[in-house]
C-alpha cells in the first residue's frame, strides 16, 4: 500500500477526527501507514479493534501500524504490547501533525511506541477545519469534545477528559467552509453536545450555536445534532424545534434505561417522567419529529421488573431507532464493581429489547407510507428523510435534495416514488 489509510470505529466524532488525522498525517509526510481510531464504549468494540489491527498487519506486512482513539487512550499498554502495533497515540496527540513526526523507530520496546498525555490535563479543544468527510454526504463537525458527568457505567470520560468546546466563530468558519464544498446537511456533534459552551465566555448553549449556524449560513439547507442529553435542552433548542424548518425533526437521545433505580445506580440526571416529558414536549412543537435512543439491557442490579420498565419506556416513547446496548462491564467505572448479571441473561435482555425496537421500528415506517418526504441522496442508493428515516433511492445522485412519495417498505427501508417537478 502507500499513503494513509484510516480504520474507523464508534461514534460520529470519531468519523469526523479521522479525517483531521489524515490530514495531519499527510501534512507530515506520513507514507504507507494505517491509523486505527478506536473506541471504548465497550469490550466488543475494543476487541473489533484489536481484530482489525491483526487482520491489517496480515494484509499490510510492511505498513507502519498506529493506533489511537478512545481505547488507546484508556488500555494504552495493552495496544503497545501489542507486536503489530508500532506506535500508540492519545486522543490529543492524533490530532497534531507533530506526533506523526515523531514517531518511534520499527521494532522499538511497549513504552517506546506510547504518545499518549494525561486526557485530563486537556483544557481546550482546538478548531479543527476539514474540506469533506470522507464517503459521507452529510458533513460532521465538532463542536465539543470531553464529559465532566461520570455515569458509573461509562469509560468515555478517560478517553476523551474534561468537557470543552469550540469557540462558536470557529464553528461557524467550519459550517462555512464545508457547506462552500458541496455538503448539504450539517450534523453538530461531540461527547457530550449539550453541555456545549458552559466553559466558554458567555456560555452560549448549544441552542444558541444552531441558531447562529442558521442565521449566519442561510445556504444550509438541513443542521442535526448527533446525540443528546435532554435533560441540558435549552430554549433556543426548543425555539429551533418549534419555529425552524431548516432544524430536522429527529434527535437521538441518551436515555440508557427506563426504571428510576437503574438511572439512579447508572448516575444519571434525568428520571423516567424527565424523558417522558420532554419528548411530549417536543412532540406538541414538531408532530413529525421522530426520536432515536441508546439504551443499556442488563445492567448490574436490574430485576426483570427494572427491565421492564426499560422496555415500557421505549414503547410510551415510541421510540423509532433504539440503539441497544448489552451492559459491558469497563475496568476503572463502579459499576464493574457492581453486583454482575450472567451474561446469558444480559444477552437475552438485549434481544429482547432489540425485538421491542424492531417492533417500534416497523410502526414507524409503517406511519410513514402515504406521506410525502424531502431526501438527501446517499452515495449507496440509500437516502434518509429529514426525520431521519431510511429510503431506498436507487439511480437518484448523492448529494441531491429530492422530493418523493412515501409508497411502501420492506421492514428495513422505505420505498418512494420520485416527484421529478420538486427536485431541489
């Protein structure tokens, strides 16, 4: 191989620094090397990793393997044991064309290969400016990087430090830049997105830094968040949802579990009736807006009564994309110290509660026939609407906003009929 070859997993902010790493990397004249972006979110994601390394050693002998992201960040010695590993970087040093520079030596000992500073001594999170974002029509952006909460579950705060966020002007120059290149839709995203702006002067919410997005750069035609925390939704986020077309009617919610005790063990900050209450809210500004929701089966503790509860949330919720989780114990958060469920019991949760989303889902898609829906085209003959859902949009153009019938689905995807006359 030559050049920089980027390996990507977990969240929407790891997409969008991947893209910053191979910049970096290029800009310091990085040839014939791998970057592997990890995560940490749970033990299966940092065993995919560990996979993906072997596989890209096997098929790359030659090739300089480096390896960052969440999970190098919090089982940094574990990745530098590792022999087809030849350097480790931290979540700050993969950023900086530096640290590609100053990569070790072929075949130097674990502690030589490591690069990785203290996370917590990390007080700023630096604009970074990207062209595109690499075989996506929708453009992601940082805007807040770290998690000053410490759910008892949650390794992510080790990996990623303290919150803080991006200046908003730097934000805007981003928006800006990526919407000159061609992209449509614009998705804010970060670790915890909504404690945006807390460490900056004025505090401006998160709200406030859609709103300025949008007043700013009318030629964007659609903004998303990637995930919130509702409990941190402010007025002008509610303004947004109430009044902006441009705004999409879809969030993604961190809601984790459906029983009071469980929230409580999992140290969370809203209550069962706290998430009832905003998606009701939410509901009666924008009807047509549709929710997503991670959530965690099996926690430790959890009686079948407890999971119930978890399940009953999704429903009364009618939550259209569940995300489920089987809980995943992370070594250093108090909740492995917690009294553990067996696993087969957690894997069987977990089913269950996919099968409660399955059924959640197919109601939706099922609400969504009949209706007409504006699509931006995806480079897969796929397409979502603007709340979020999938289309199957075979021979349409990536990147087009089109405008379509709703006629059917096949349980995964919607299908449409084109309405020629309304492309935009």
């Amino acid at each position: 191989m030559s050049g920089v070859e980027v390996i990507t997993f977990g969240c929407r902010l790891n997409t969008y620094e991947s893209e910053v790493m191979r910049a970096e990397a290029e800009k310091a004249g990085l040839n014939n090397a791998i970057l592997v972006n990890t995560c940490a979110v749970t033990g299966e994601a940092v065993r995919q990793a560990r996979q993906a390394i072997r596989r890209a050693r096997r098929d790359n002998p030659h090739a300089r393997i480096i390896v960052t992201g969440c999970a190098a960040q919090t089982e940094k010695q574990s990745f530098a044991e590792m022999a087809e590993v030849d350097a480790v970087l931290g979540n700050e040093e993969k950023l900086a064309s530096a640290s590609y520079r100053a990569l070790p030596d072929f075949g130097v000992s674990a502690e030589e290969k490591l690069r990785v500073n203290d996370i917590m001594s990390v007080r700023h999170t630096a604009p970074q400016m990207v062209k595109h974002i690499d075989g996506h029509v929708r453009a992601f952006i940082q805007v807040q990087n770290g998690c000053d909460h410490r759910c008892t579950f949650c390794i992510i705060p080790y990996g990623r430090g303290n919150s803080r966020s991006v200046p908003m002007g730097a934000v805007v120059s981003q928006a800006r830049s990526l919407v000159e290149s061609g992209y449509r839709e614009i998705v804010l995203t970060g670790v915890d997105a909504t404690s945006y702006g807390a460490d900056l002067p004025g505090q401006p919410s998160l709200g406030l830094l859609a709103k300025t997005l949008l007043k700013q750069i009318p030629e964007i035609r659609r903004l998303r968040l990637s995930s919130i925390d509702s409990i941190e939704a402010d007025a002008h986020l509610m303004d947004l949802i109430a009044d902006e077309a441009r705004f999409m009617p879809h969030l993604h919610l961190s809601l984790q579990h459906g029983d009071d005790m469980i929230l409580k063990r999992m140290k969370r900050r809203h209550s069962r009736a706290d998430a009832l209450a905003f998606i009701e809210d939410v509901r009666r500004l924008r009807p047509e807006t549709s929710f997503g929701a991670d959530m965690i089966a099996g926690f430790p503790t959890e009686t079948e009564e407890m999971f119930v509860n978890a399940v009953s949330l999704a429903e009364e919720a009618g939550i259209a994309h569940l995300h489920v989780f089987p809980y995943s114990p992370r070594p250093g958060t108090p909740a492995a110290r917690m009294p553990q469920l067996d696993r087969a019991l957690v894997k069987d949760r977990a089913a269950r509660l996919r099968a409660a989303g399955q059924k959640l889902h197919q109601s939706h898609l099922d609400s969504m026939v009949g209706t007409r829906q504006w699509l931006l085209v995806e480079n897969n003959g796929l397409a979502h609407t603007e709340n979020f859902t999938l289309v199957a949009a075979p021979g349409l153009r990536p990147r087009d906003l089109v405008q379509v019938a709703i006629t059917g689905h096949n349980g995964k995807h919607l299908d449409m009929q084109l309405m020629a006359a309304d492309a935009a």
